[in-house]
C-alpha cells in the first residue's frame, strides 16, 4: 500500500526547507496543519485566491526563516499564536511587528 502525498503538501514541505533544522522539528508538524487548513479555505474562494495564497505563503515562509534566523521575539512562537490565536504570520504582520 503506497500513501500518495499531494503535490501541494509536497510543494510546502520543500519550502519549509528555508527555515533552520531545529524549528522545522520544533513546529513543522503544527505549520503543515496550519497550510493546510489555510488551503481548503483559499481553495474554496477560486484561483486568484489560490495565487494569491501561494504568494503569501512563500514571502510567510521567506520572512519568518529570516526572523527565526536574526532572533526576532515572537517568530519562534506557534504558528497559531502568532495572530490572535488563529493562522499563520504573513509578511505584513512581521514586518509590523518587528518594528
């Protein structure tokens, strides 16, 4: 028996390979869970969200490997802690935030 992956989660795993070793094994597992959720609720909305969420996705995943890797407080907190208790931080938000 062969456990087929989707692409998508295939996709994001690979991407995930930006962030240090050491919080992928810390919070990995709760990131792909957050992915997704996120991505049954954009897949739900058309292709332009899709896009757009793929977009978001990357420069999330960009920024947030930046700020684990500089010590940014707060980038090495949950992934559902970090807005209000619900989703992911977006490039937006750490920018704010790191302010």
């Amino acid at each position: 028996m062969t456990i087929d992956i989707p692409v998508r989660l295939r996709l994001y795993r690979l991407l995930l390979r930006v962030l240090p070793v050491w919080f992928r094994r810390e919070a990995g597992p709760e990131l792909v869970e957050v992915f997704e959720d996120a991505h049954a609720a954009a897949g739900s909305k058309g292709g332009l969200a899709r896009i757009t969420f793929w977009l978001l996705q990357v420069s999330d995943l960009l920024m947030t490997a930046l700020a684990v890797r500089l010590g940014v407080r707060g980038a090495g907190s949950s992934p559902r802690d970090r807005v209000g208790g619900g989703g992911i931080w977006t490039a937006g938000e750490w920018t704010f935030s790191a302010r």
